[in-house]
C-alpha cells in the first residue's frame, strides 16, 4: 500500500514539473518574442535617419493665434553701395546708418561653426532674450511650437534690458554646451564681445529680433526678424502723406541702445527729408515703452508746441499707445496723426477706433518661430542667406481685422 501511494506521488510529482516547466519555456518565448518585437519596432523608427525626419516636418502649415501662417515668407532687401566714411555724414543723411541699417549683409564671418548635417531632432538651444514684454511672452510662443515640432529642448534666459545680466548668461549659457545659441541682444554694439565668446566656444549663433552691429555680425550663422529701417521707411511715406507732406512731428523712442532705438527714429527722419522737406522734427526722446511716461512726456509737448504738433511716431503701439492715448484725451487733441510699429491688441485697437493711422505688421510669434526653424535649417545642413527678413506691411483701419484676434 505505502509503495502504491508513493508510486502517484512520484507521477504526480513529474506531472507538476512537467506543467510548470513547460509554463517556464512559453514564458521565456513569450519575452524572447517581445524583445524581438521591440528590436523589430526600434528598426523601423530608425529606417529614417534624423536629418530625414527633421526635412519632412511640416512647419509652414502651423497657423498663429492671429490666423497667419507661423513661418511667413521672409523677405530679401537691395542693399546699395556703402559710403566710404558713413560716420562722415550727418545722422539726417540714410547713409550715416549704412553700418547698422545693412548689418550682416556683407560681413566677412569669422570662425562659424560647420553645420553637423544630421537633422534638428533632439538638438539642445540655449534662447538669450533681451527682456520681458508682452511682445516677448508671444515670440516664445512661437518659438516653442517650433521646438515641440522638432522636438528641441530649450532653455530660455530673460536679459531683463541688462546687459551685465545678459552677459553673465552668455557664460552660463555656454556652460549648457547647446547645439546653437538664439540671441537677441540688449544692447546692439555691447553684445559683440559676448557673441565672439559664444563662437569661441564653438557655438553657432542665430541672432534674432534686435540687429546687433556689424562687429558682432561676424560671429552669427544668420540673424532673423522684423526689418525695422524698411518698415519704417513704408511707415514714414505714409505717415508723411496722412500728414500731407507738412507740419511738425515728434518721434517717441524704443529702449535707449538697442536696435529699434535708431531704426525707428531715424528711418523716418533720413525718410522724411526727401519724401516730405517741408515736415519739421520737433522732438525725440525715449520713455523706455513705459505708459505712464509716454503719456507724460507726450503732454510736455503738447503743452510746449501746442498746434505746431501735427504727428506722432511712436517706437511700440502697446504701452507707447496707451500713454499716447492719455495725452492726447487729456489735451482734446484729435487732430495729431499716430503712427506707430505695431501689431498689438492695442495699437490694432487704436487703429480701430481712429486714434491711431496706420501700425506695422510684425508678427511676434512669427519672430521667435523663424529664429528657431533658421538654427533648424542650419542643423540640417542647408543653404542660407547671412540675413532673413518678416514681411513689412502696414495695418490701416482697411485691413487691421484680417490680423485679428492680436497675438499680444
């Protein structure tokens, strides 16, 4: 009896090891299978290669929170002979600005960086802003779309309109090792020194927004963003002929050192003694885009040139355009023609209303999305021109609800 019961414990016993063992061997399979799978679908993702992956993003379908296009055709400029002494001239003369109005467009480069030609997916950016501003809050917007769309990480650093902080994040930025900086520089001739240690460092430059000098030029792969002397000039002929041709105009001024600083002052004067002799400048001066400034320093001139002031330019319709508003309520004067660089909910508001005449078109997300498909486009190894413009138009009560809802 004990040698029977022991004999179907014994089968019994190999049974359940038989069973279990055969479990084992399907388990094994069954991983063996999904590693295999796996290997199977890494194969596939990589049949392409990054560069072919990153040419076949469609970036120019993505739209903008303003109904536009994100990436916007950029445009080219003819650039006429530079004079042999600009400085020579006097600032009323187009020809004096000749170094910072055409910057890059000849410059001899030094030291670039090759593209490595291996597609933009992945890729690290390092993005020095000059500050904060309702305009910049949109350009990162844009910007990061594109970055998502490749994926690119990024990392964002606010100047702050410092240039001792900008330049302490050049450092920093530096200690990142991205696969290109973007720059947009606070102060246009101060930032040289900072993009010549970017491009010691072996960094690829894409300067953006504001033009840095020509010396600085030297060090970026391309530069990118609104053409501010052209728009002006478009903006000054019909600002001249709103005024019809005549009558004294102030010029209120963008933040003391940057590009817009003399582009939007003195695209229109060097514009205006031509197109329209007869219009007086009375005064310039910046309040640092400030409302509350602008709104004082406007009412000064009322009170100080009284109907002599015909027109207004001012540097930004946003919070320039507000205290202009103020002034100009507070004075009862309606009779002054506004033009400003635009597109703001504010400045397009005030075109609405008939506070304003005419604004320009520039697209801030657009801005930041042409800066990063440009380093996007280096990455991927292709051609491209030392300088790439947004388009300039101008926005006028005919058409500012085409650029509706604003983007900042």
């Amino acid at each position: 009896m004990f040698k029977k019961c022991f004999s179907v414990i014994l089968v019994m016993s190999l049974l359940v090891t038989l069973f279990v063992g055969c479990g084992s061997k399907e388990k094994e399979e069954k991983v063996e299978k999904t590693d295999s799978d796996k290997a199977s679908v890494s194969d596939n993702t990589n049949e392409k290669s990054n560069l072919e992956i990153s040419k076949e993003i469609d970036v120019f379908s993505i739209i903008g929170s303003d109904g536009q296009p994100l990436i916007l055709p950029t445009e080219k400029k003819e650039v006429p002979d530079r004079p042999e002494d600009p400085k020579a001239l006097a600032e009323e003369e187009a020809g004096h600005w000749w170094d910072i109005e055409y910057a890059g467009w000849t410059t001899k480069k030094e030291n670039l960086p090759k593209s490595p030609a291996d597609g933009a997916i992945g890729k690290k950016v390092v993005l020095l802003k000059a500050g904060d501003h309702p305009y910049w809050t949109a350009y990162v917007n844009g910007f990061t779309q594109i970055a998502e769309a490749y994926d690119i990480e990024v990392k964002i650093l606010n100047g702050n309109w410092n240039m001792d902080l900008q330049s302490q994040q050049v450092d920093q930025a530096i200690n990142e090792k991205p696969d290109a900086v973007i720059f947009a520089p606070v102060d246009a001739t101060a930032c040289a020194p900072l993009m010549r240690k970017i491009n010691q460092a072996g960094i690829p430059i894409i300067a953006s927004n504001t033009i840095p000098a020509e010396a600085a030029m030297k060090y970026c792969t391309a530069w990118t963003g609104p053409d501010d002397w052209g728009q002006f000039r478009m903006l000054a002929k019909y600002f001249a002929d709103e005024m019809g041709k005549e009558g004294g105009y102030a010029i209120v001024r963008h933040m003391p050192g940057s590009s817009p600083y003399f582009a939007r002052t003195f695209a229109p004067i060097t514009e205006l003694v031509d197109y329209a002799p007869d219009m007086k400048l009375l005064a310039m001066d910046t309040a640092n885009l400030e409302a509350e400034a602008t709104m004082q320093l406007v009412s000064d001139w009322i009170t100080k040139y009284g109907d002599e002031l015909k027109g207004l330019i001012l540097a930004g319709d946003g919070f320039s355009m507000t205290g202009t508003e103020e002034a100009l309520k507070n004075a009862g004067r309606e009779d002054i023609v506004v033009v400003a660089a635009g597109n703001s909910k504010t400045g397009m508001d005030a075109v609405k209303n008939g506070v304003c005449s005419g604004i320009t078109y520039q697209s801030a997300e657009g801005d930041g999305a042409i800066a990063l498909f440009t380093a996007v486009r280096y990455f991927n190894g292709e051609e491209m021109d030392p300088v790439a413009y947004l388009p300039r138009h101008i926005i006028t009560a005919d058409d500012v609800d085409n650029y509706m809802p604003a983007q900042w």
